[in-house]
C-alpha cells in the first residue's frame, strides 16, 4: 500500500508576520500546486457556496487566498459548483449564483468569475467511462471535465446520509449535475415510522419528486423515491428513517464511483484542500448551521482525496467533543465524533472502498507546515 501525504496548518498564530491566508497559500506552494496547474491552465475551484441561511462554509477571503496563489503560476481560475436535484436556493444557475453572491463570492472579493458547471438548469454534462461495481459511465458537469485541472476545497462537516462530508463527497456530489446526484442516491429510500409521524405534512413541501402524501400520516412514493434525505433533515418528530444497515454502504460506494468519475478526467491534475474549522453535525446543504461539535483544527492540502478524508478524520476523532453540540456520546479523544451525531452512519466505510477502486491511500504521513 503507498503512502500518501498530508500537510496540516494549524489555526494557532502569534506571529505578525502569519495570518491564515498566509498559511493556506504556503499549503498551496508545500502540496506542489505549481506542479499541477501549467501557465494558462483554466483551473476550476471547486467549493460549496452554502444554501441560504447557513453561515458555516468556507470563507471567501480563504478562497481569494487560492485564487491568487493559482494566479501567480498564470493559471486561470473559477470558482465553481453545480445545482442542487433537491428544492433550495441552489436548485438552478440563476438562484445559485444569487447565492453565492450574496455569500462575499463575488468577483471584487475573490478575483475571479463564478460558473455554475452544469448550466442553468444542470443539463450540462458528459458521460465519463470508470467500468465500476455500481456505474459503468458516471455523468459529470461538463465545465468541469472540460477544466484543465482543479482544485478542491472542502468544508470538512457531518452529514445525515454520508456520515461525513470531506473530500470525496465533494468531488462526488459536488461534480454531478442532478440527475448525478440522483443515480448516487438510488436505492436510499425513505421510510415512514407511523408512531413518530404526527401528520404535519412538512415533509411534504420540501420533497422535490412529489414522493410523499398525506393522509392522516405521511406515506412514501418509492417508485419516484430518491432518498434525497430532505424530508429527513426537517421532520420535526424525526419519523423518517432510512434502512441504514442495507443502503449506506451501497450509497458511500456510489459517491466513491462518482469522484474517481470526476476525477479521472483531470488525471494528476487535482489538489485537494480541505478546511477543519466550523465542524457542524450538517452539511451546507442546509439552511442553517448548527453549532462545532469539536473546536476549529486547521487546514489540509494534498494530491490524494482519500488520504486527506482519513487524516481529517484522525484529527477530528483526537478532540475532546464539545460539551453543548449535538454529540450524544463520544466526546472522549479518540472516539468516532460524527458518529457520536449520526450514530447509524458509519462514513468511514467510504476510505476503504475508494482505495479499493483506486482513488487514492487511506496510508499517509501528516506533515505539519
């Protein structure tokens, strides 16, 4: 097994010198940007702008830091993401770039354009070809598999149907238009726990394929079901479930599928940078942000996603738990802090099977800058 490596930047400073600017650009020279990005190189950033009403994705003065690090080696960069498959602000180009602007990513901030990569309304990709276990073609936006290399910047977070959210989510989701994202979601279908449901019907204003029905208590469509977890995120009497044991790991293996899709396009020519600040139990994806569970680490950067995913979680997991989050249980070192939010969720699966197919090394050596 090769081993990987991971630079670490701590947050700590007490130098006038340093800012976390600095830091994050020094991650860009010691993890050899100048070796994937050649002068004129169209250089997709890509990120997660947040849905409406979080505050918790990565801030834009970060961003402009990468911008121009790209910048001076005469790379061409644009921040980008694609559209959403579920109801949101970030369902179609125009809103989601309303979003992100409204967000500080706009251009006198950070320098460079904002292009949605699957089109107005995300019917912009191509078919890349990886012969997988679940995915012979995966689809991919096509402003991103047109892209000369790119750089991936992740929100290190949890997640209700992933475990977790790093690198690897990111470039799977993150890379897919929504009819991508539907084809990771297959086989994740909702459920209903009649004893929980008290027939509010919420649930049903924010399913977008029209999959759930009132009567007294909610029913579920699974013809047209694509276990999005929508209605899981906002049930108030949490009576959606999923079948977990069954469907999360054929769900992690899709999302790994899906990143060696998008991947395999640019060859060598990724970096990955990954943020481990504002660790909330949820993605971006929703429309608020709850409190960290653990306190703000640093930044990562390296060639392999799924050696910066696993060094991201070792460091996460060696924090003491933040006593008012939402963790449950594991707050001790050394314990497994996203499933101390999602304890049915085990997102670790997702390391061991990208490795198998060849994405990267759960192997590495953490470097600290």
């Amino acid at each position: 097994m090769s081993t990987s490596t991971v630079y670490l930047a701590r947050m700590r400073i007490r130098n006038p010198d340093q800012n976390n600017g600095v830091k994050i650009r020094d991650l860009c020279t010691a993890a050899g940007l100048s070796d994937i990005i050649t002068e004129g190189d169209l250089t997709a950033v890509k990120l997660h702008f947040g849905e409406l009403g979080n505050d918790t994705f990565i801030k834009p003065v970060f961003v402009r830091s990468i911008v121009d690090s790209i910048r001076e080696i005469s790379g061409k960069p644009f921040l980008t993401d694609t559209n959403t498959m579920y109801i949101g602000s970030r369902h179609n180009a125009a809103d989601h770039l309303s979003t992100a602007i409204r967000h500080g990513f706009a251009y006198a901030v950070v320098d460079c354009p904002v292009i949605i990569a699957d089109g107005l309304k995300g019917n912009n990709y191509r078919e890349v070809a990886i012969n997988g276990k679940h995915f012979k073609t995966v689809k991919i936006a096509q402003d991103i598999s047109d892209s000369d290399a790119m750089v991936v910047l992740s929100h290190v977070k949890g997640h209700a149907l992933a475990g977790f959210g790093g690198a690897i989510k990111n470039v799977a989701m993150g890379c897919a238009p929504p009819i991508g994202k539907r084809d990771q979601h297959q086989g994740m279908q909702a459920e209903i726990n009649e004893s929980r449901c008290v027939g509010c019907g919420y649930c049903v204003t924010q399913c977008p394929f029209d999959a759930i029905h009132m009567g007294k208590k909610a029913t579920v469509d699974k013809s047209v079901c694509y276990g999005c977890s929508a209605c899981l995120q906002v049930c108030p009497e949490q009576a959606i479930l999923f079948h977990w044991e069954r469907d999360v790991p054929r769900f992690l293996e899709r999302m790994a599928e899906y990143a060696l899709g998008a991947v395999s396009t640019l060859k060598n020519k990724v970096l990955y940078i990954s943020f481990l600040m504002n660790i909330t139990p949820d993605c971006d994806c929703v429309p608020w942000s709850d409190a960290p569970i653990v306190p703000d680490i640093g930044f990562l950067a390296s060639t392999d996603p799924v050696a910066i995913d696993a060094a991201a979680l070792d460091l996460i997991n060696k924090e003491r738990g933040l006593p008012s989050s939402s963790l449950h249980c594991h707050h001790e070192p050394g314990e497994n802090k996203f499933t101390g939010v999602w304890d049915y969720v085990d997102g670790g699966y997702i390391l061991e099977y990208a490795e198998k197919i060849g994405l990267g090394s759960r192997s590495y050596t953490l470097v600290e800058r």
